[in-house]
C-alpha cells in the first residue's frame, strides 16, 4: 500500500466543522478515509452539519462529535467514540484555537487562562491521547500559528500560547517514534477566514495583505495540501513545525 492511500483510514479531526478543518475533513473524505469530526458548541452545530453532509452526499462516511476539549475527559471521549465507530485511529490532527489581540497590560487574567486552555492545554492533551489511542504508523498534527516567528506585540497571550506546541511537537516525536508515529505542526501566516477577521481593524487587515512576498492572505487552500502530505507522503519530517505564510514571516 502507498503511504498515501487513504482509502479506508481513519482520520480525527479537532476542530473539523469549519474553515481549515472542514476542507481537510471534505478532503480526506473525498480519497477514501473515514472522519471524526469533532467542533466544540452549538454555535458551530450548523457547520458541522453541512460538512457532515457535504461528505455523506458524496458516498463518504464521517460522524460528529461535539464537546468542550478543555475538559480533558472530553478528548479521551472523543478519541474513545472514534475507536468505537471505526476500529482505530490513524491520523490526528488538531486545528483548535482561539485568537485574541490586546494589549499586553490590558489582559486579564481570565482571558490568559482562557487563551492558554484552548491554545496550549488542549493541544497537549490531545497529542497525548493521540500517542496512546493512535494505530502503530499513526500520524499527529497540530495548527499553530507564523506569529511564533513574528516580532510584534498585541498577540502575547495567542502566540505565547501556541508557542508550547513546538516543544509539545519534539517531544512527542521523540517518544512516540519507536511506533513509527510522526509528529508535526504547521504555522500558517493570518487566513483568509472569519477567525481572523474578527480581531483586526482595516488598517490591519491591509497591512497583513502586504505583508507576504507572494501577496495577500493566506489561503485554507494552500495549508491542507501540506497537512495531507505530512500525514501521508511526508511522514518522514516528524518533530518539525512547517512555516507556510507566503513569506509573511520565517526564523
């Protein structure tokens, strides 16, 4: 079999309702894999829907499963409830996260505690349950973010906790690679999605248009081809975070 044969497999997708996470969920399901679409609140319940039926509609087979995976318990549901369904698991990726941008004195500290459940915590814990619950040759991925290489303030708590996964990423990789398990994240530069939107002014929003060498934001579009060739093809880079932002930003 090629390691990039789908057909089959089972993928979890954190986060696979909307965005980056539906295209990924559509896409998988469309080469033949079984997905576990995981989206977080009734107010995503809609999106959920229209992924879930955008890939039934299509000959494909999916499932929801809705919760809050800042309690831990709930990632362990989920990957149990995967296992239940479709036998095993062989690809993890987590596209959960939460933006905000203020300024470093104004935050407070609940929007810190928030910022680093959502962004760090669970990132944590679902890689660890991944390592446990993962078929042997399984595949981990995590979404983080390009202003991790990014010198520039207002973004302290959403960098500051995305930062972790980095780490969280090599270590993982180092202990779950004797079961042929890869770990990686990938660092998209701002998306062209409502997700960013939400906290940027105009002047912002045209400041990071022009901020790319390749021009404009970047695309959902060009993030899940990497994320499906690491989980497949690319399986050999394992313990790296992949900068992909059209030259917005890089170490």
């Amino acid at each position: 079999m090629l390691r990039n044969d789908l057909n089959g497999k089972v993928v979890l997708i954190a986060g696979g309702a909307k965005n980056l996470g539906g295209l990924l969920s559509r896409n998988f399901a469309a080469k033949g894999a079984k997905v576990a679409i995981h989206y977080n609140s009734d107010s995503t319940k809609s999106d959920a829907e229209k992924t879930l039926a955008d890939i039934t509609n299509a000959g494909g087979e999916a499932f929801l499963f809705q919760a809050d995976l800042i309690d831990v318990k709930n990632i362990t549901k989920l990957f149990d409830a995967t296992i239940e369904k479709f036998g095993g698991i062989d690809i993890a990726i987590n596209t959960v996260g939460k933006v905000l941008k203020k300024p470093f004195a104004d935050t407070s500290e609940e929007e810190y505690d928030s910022m680093s459940d959502i962004n760090s915590k669970v990132a944590y814990f679902f890689i660890q349950e991944a390592g446990k619950k993962l078929n042997n040759n399984g595949k981990i991925n995590t979404i983080v973010t390009s202003l991790l290489a990014a010198f520039t303030g207002y973004y302290s708590t959403y960098a500051g906790a995305k930062a972790p996964v980095e780490h969280f990423t090599r270590a993982a990789s180092k202990e779950f690679g004797s079961r042929g398990i890869s770990v990686t994240a990938v660092a998209p530069g701002p998306m062209d999605t409502p997700f960013f939107y939400g906290q940027e002014s105009d002047d912002a929003v045209a400041y990071h248009k022009q901020a790319s060498d390749l021009g404009g934001l970047t695309d959902i579009k060009d993030i899940a081809p990497l994320v499906e060739f690491l989980v497949t093809d690319g399986w050999w880079v394992t313990g790296q975070t992949i900068f992909a932002n059209g030259g917005y930003t890089t170490r």
